[in-house]
C-alpha cells in the first residue's frame, strides 16, 4: 500500500480550544422598564476572569475574587443557598441567576430565598433562557431585573409586566394574600 501524503478529514479537524466568551444582553427589563443600558456582562468561564468589566462570574471566580467590586457572583440553578453563602453573598453588588432552560424553575426558589430568608436587598437578576412569559413570576419571586433571550421582544416583555394587576397569592413584594388584605380592611 502506497504512502498517501494527502491527509484525510480526520486529520484536518482543529483541536483549538474555544475561549468561552463573556455574553452581553440586548435587552434587559430593569425595575419594571426597559433600561437605557446593560453595562454587566455574563461569563460562563470557571478558568479566567473576563476582560469585560463589570461582570458576572461564575460562584467559584467571585468567591476567589470578591475585593474586585467590578465582579458579581452568578449562582446556577442547581446552587444550594446554605446560611454561611447567604450571608458572604449579603456583600456581592448583585446577584446573577442563571436559566438553563426556561423549564428550569429552580431559579425562581433561589431569589425568593435570597430575599426571604437571607434579606438581600440588591440587585437580582435573571439571566440565561429568559422569557416574557416568566417576568411577572419572577418578579414575585424577588427578581428586579431580566435579561431577556436575544430573541424575546422587549416591547412584549414591558406589556407582560403590567397585564397583571391584582394577584390573589402573597409574594415577596405583597405579604398578604388578597383575602388578608380585604379583611383587613373592612370594619
């Protein structure tokens, strides 16, 4: 069999690396309005920290990092809040949640902990497979700002936040369910 200097497909495959690269959303729901800019961007890296500041890093980076205040923890939904980690996350400016999927729904447990029972008062933010079928939910659950998936109108998003005005179930804005507050208003 003769010697083929011609290499096969296998052989032009690249065995590069691809940096993972920080993500930077479009369109991002602040407070109950459209914001005028989304300065944070996301990294997924767990190896370096982003040449894009401020940023948000996975637990593990800002943990290792917390003196740089341009960084913010991002907690994936399969993060466990213990009392010690609500407490040393008290500190972090914000607080980024990430959606894996939008069928994911532990995310929504993790920021009403955070507000509940951990009493944090910054910023939660979701990010990942957000949609505008979620804000409202995650409003009541403790989130004040969503980045929305590059393919969720920003318009529909601010339309889905004020379609509901009365809600019957008590949530971390409202603590009274809404046959609490009628009884406590009647004579």
């Amino acid at each position: 069999m003769p010697n083929n200097p011609t290499p096969n497909k296998t052989d032009e495959v690249q065995t590069e690396a691809v940096e993972p690269t920080p993500v930077h959303v479009d369109h991002l729901i602040a407070n109950g309005e459209l914001a005028a800019e989304n300065a944070w961007c996301v990294s997924y890296d767990t190896d370096t920290l982003p040449e894009q500041r401020p940023a948000f890093v996975p637990l593990a980076v800002w943990q290792a990092n917390q003196e740089d205040a341009e960084l913010a923890p991002l907690l994936t939904s399969d993060t466990e809040l213990t009392a010690e980690l609500g407490k040393q996350l008290g500190n972090a400016a914000a607080i980024a949640i990430d959606f894996p999927a939008f069928t994911d729904g532990r995310g929504y447990s993790i920021a009403r902990l955070l507000r509940e029972r951990y009493d944090y008062h910054g910023e939660v933010r979701a990010v990942g497979d957000v949609l505008v079928d979620q804000l409202d939910y995650m409003r009541r659950c403790g989130f004040s700002a969503m980045a929305l998936r590059d393919d969720q109108h920003p318009d529909d998003a601010l339309r889905a936040l004020s379609f509901i005005s009365v809600r019957y179930q008590p949530d971390v804005e409202e603590r009274q369910a809404l046959f609490e507050r009628r009884l406590g208003t009647r004579d």
